[in-house]
C-alpha cells in the first residue's frame, strides 16, 4: 500500500523527459538566454534558503533573555539543525539526481518556510528543538538541485566561474538574512519575527523558481551542454557519443561516491573547514557581544562582515582555477593561510576594537567561501554532472558534521566553563579550536594540490 502511494510522488518530481531538438538556428539564438535564466534563478532560489535557515544564531541574545535559554540549549538546537540538514544533503542529494530540479528545490522552500512560521508560534524549547530539526531536513532541499542545474547548463572548462558566481548567493542569502532578522526583530518588537518576515519571502520565492527554473536542456529542446560548447571532458571519446542517461541509484550511491578515495579527502577537509566557516556564523554576534562589547546590530553586522566578504573572492578564485586547469585543490590549501592568520588577529585584540574585528571577519569570509566552494567544484570535476547531487551531499554530510560539533562542542565549553573561568577566557578555548580545524583544513586540502578535472 505504501509503495502505491510513494509511486506517484515519484512519477511527479520524476526528471522531464527530452523533447525534439529545436532547429540549430533556434538553438544558437535561445542558449544563452535559457543559461542566463537557470544562473539567475538558482543564484535567488538558493539566496531565499539562506533567509531561512540561520536565523537562531542572529537572535540568541534575544531568545537567551525571552525565553531563558541557556548558551548550551541553544548550542542543541543548532547542532540538530546541522545534524539533519547533513544527513538531508546527502539523502535529497542522491535523490535529486534523479528528480525535476525545479519542483524539487520550490517545495523544499515551501517547507522550510512553513517550520519557520511554526518557530516563531511557540515558546517551548522542545518544540522548537524538533521544528528547527525539521527545517535543517527541509534545508536539504536546496543545494542538490541548484548543483544538478549548475551541472547541465555549464560546462566543466567554465564550471570554476560561473559555479562560483552561483556560489556567492549563500553570501548574499546569508548577508541579507543577518539584516533583515536585526530588521525585523528592531521594527516588530519581537524575535519571532526574525522568522516571519524572512518566511513570507521564502514562499514567494517558491512561486519564483516554478515559474523561472528548468530542469535539463534537453527538457526544453536542446542539445547537452558538452555538445553546445564542444566541451566533453578528455575521458569522453567524442567519436562514439550516445545519448546521455540519467545513471541508476546504485551508480550513483557506491560508483561515482562512496568508493572514490578523493571523494572521502574531499569530505574530510570539508568536516574541518566548516567549523571555521560556520564557528563565526553560528556564534560570531554572541561572541562580540559577550567579549568585544558590540550591540545587537553589531552582532547582526558580523554575519553580514563574514557573507559579504566571500563574494568576490569566491568569483575571482573559482575563475583562477579554471585558468590554472582546474587545480581547485592548490588554491583552496593556500586560502586557509590567512583564515587561521585571521582568527589569530581576533583572539588577540582586546575589547574596543569593533573595527578591527570586524575585518578579520571580512578575511575570513573573503577566503573561506572559496574553500567551501572549491571543494564541491572539485568533486564535480571527479563524479560527474550526473552525480553531482550526491557527491556534493556526501561532502556536506561530513560538513555539517563539523558544524554539529562546533554547535554542540562550542556551546557547552562557553556553558560549562564560563562561570569558572570567565567568558573571555571560555571563548578563548574556543578560539585556539578554530585554529587547530583551519590547520587540519590546510593539510588535506594540500594533498590535493596537483588534482585536476581532466587528468
């Protein structure tokens, strides 16, 4: 009975068959068009997730005082939010390599929008332990699809640019999340609306993307990327070309994934960059505001420091990359060198130097987003565009697991030892923790300094 239930579901977010080739005239003249729509609406597609997804770290002060939560309380809810959106990543992942990328990524949305609202409903740690579980779930929903898209619109000679270019909208998602939850807390007088307000955008922005994304060129008529831009990978014999198959579960999972060595370094450095990606993310305003002396809207300008920071670096790395035939790993091992340079500027600077905290954010964010992001292009190079998913869900799986860590690991340090040692000191634990994950980031990433996509 389940099964006949399940079959329909499947049939409905199933990828759009391939439709008659449109003329070569008509191909040449809608190309670039359609390439510039997918980019243009994964880039606000994922941006709108990222309205939705952050939003405890931006008012902990707020619910620490309203509701009574402790620092390790809120370190829990967190951690499971990291937890399933870790396992969500790698589950929606396997499953969105063989789903329609636009019903996928709009309902994902629509959900987390949804558990949002509820959030912000309730009073009771419980509830809100389980409804943010829920929502990092939903959050799995995002990034597969965006990547799947990404992968059959560009080719993998331009992927470490314009997958770059697709890669900033986390910055600004995340940038603009940090404002408009200090906005809306500021201006409704309550931090339940630091969950409304970004909820309703959500859901529009899940009208957007059913309107505007497309799953596959050969969905709406035209020919693979590869064969548009005469780019097939050096592995591809061009002179026995078939036609292009979405691979089967079991292809995906164990072929292309889990028994790839590469896949697992990838995976592993990955663990240990996300704790120094989302250290500052997850308890930068708290952090600022317990030691350095910042307000509310400092705190709240320190995510915007840390997202903001990222974006033009993450566009000029990714396309130096390309330039460099694709050795992602070489330029993402010398990017954690000013990382850990920068959180030791920010343990040693006493309170009262808001500023100069502040641009140590900006150099973390301006070098850790082409981390994060030149790690997934790596393995996209290594599995495939069809695969993509999965790979990219793996890697974050093992991410996320280290974001589970730093929330949970970090929340108890500041609990447990702050009352005996004092906050400054707690955080300075936590600190010399960073430090020590951007050196193990480093030193895997720099055994990947010679791989390339077309070895």
């Amino acid at each position: 009975m389940s099964l006949n239930i399940l079959r329909p579901l499947g049939r409905f977010y199933a990828p759009p068959a391939a439709i008659p080739q449109r003329a070569a005239e008509e191909v040449a003249r809608v190309y670039p068009a359609y390439r510039w729509r997918m980019l243009e609406a994964t880039f606000l597609g994922y941006a709108a997730y990222y309205l939705v997804r952050n939003n405890v770290a931006l008012v902990t002060p707020e619910m620490h005082k309203s509701l009574g939560y402790t620092m390790e309380q809120i370190g829990n809810i967190t951690a499971i939010t990291a937890i399933s959106y870790g396992l969500s990543k790698f589950v929606m992942g396997v499953l969105s390599d063989r789903s329609d990328a636009r019903k996928f990524i709009a309902t994902g949305l629509v959900l987390t929008a949804a558990l949002n609202v509820a959030f912000g409903a309730t009073t009771d740690y419980a509830t809100h332990f389980w409804l943010w579980a829920l929502n990092g779930f939903a959050q799995g929903m995002g990034w597969p699809p965006c990547g799947r898209t990404m992968g059959h619109w560009f080719s993998e000679s331009e992927r470490g640019f314009t997958f770059s270019i697709w890669n900033t909208s986390h910055n600004v998602g995340g940038g603009v999340a940090g404002i408009l939850a200090a906005w809306s807390v500021s201006h409704f007088g309550g931090w339940q609306y630091a969950f409304y307000v970004p909820a309703l955008l959500a859901v529009v922005g899940a009208f957007y993307l059913l309107v505007r994304l497309r799953d596959t060129p050969q969905s709406v008529g035209l020919p693979p990327i590869e064969e548009y831009r005469n780019d097939y990978p050096a592995s591809v014999d061009k002179s026995n070309l078939v036609e292009e198959r979405e691979l089967t579960f079991r292809e995906i999972l164990f072929d292309k994934v889990l028994l790839n060595p590469w896949v697992w370094l990838l995976a592993i450095a990955n663990f240990f960059a996300y704790i120094t990606r989302y250290s500052m993310l997850d308890w930068g305003p708290t952090y600022l505001r317990d030691v350095k002396g910042a307000s509310a809207m400092g705190g709240g300008w320190s995510t915007a420091a840390l997202e903001f920071g990222g974006i033009p670096s993450t566009i000029a790395l990714g396309w130096l990359s390309d330039k460099l035939g694709g050795r992602r790993g070489m330029v993402a091992a010398l990017c954690m060198i000013p990382i850990v340079a920068a959180f030791t500027v920010i343990l040693y600077t006493p309170p009262g130097f808001l500023a100069v905290d502040m641009l140590m954010l900006i150099t973390i964010g301006f070098f850790i987003y082409p981390v994060i992001n030149l790690i997934t292009i790596a393995a996209l190079d290594i599995v495939s565009k069809k695969a993509i998913g999965a790979a990219a869900g793996f890697i974050g799986l093992l991410g996320y697991a280290g974001r589970t860590v730093q929330a949970k690991g970090f929340g108890w340090v500041i609990h447990n030892y702050s009352p005996t040692l004092g906050k400054a000191a707690a955080w300075d634990i936590v600190l010399y923790s960073i430090l020590a994950c951007g050196v193990l980031a480093g030193v895997l990433l720099a055994f990947t300094w010679s791989m390339r996509p077309r070895a």
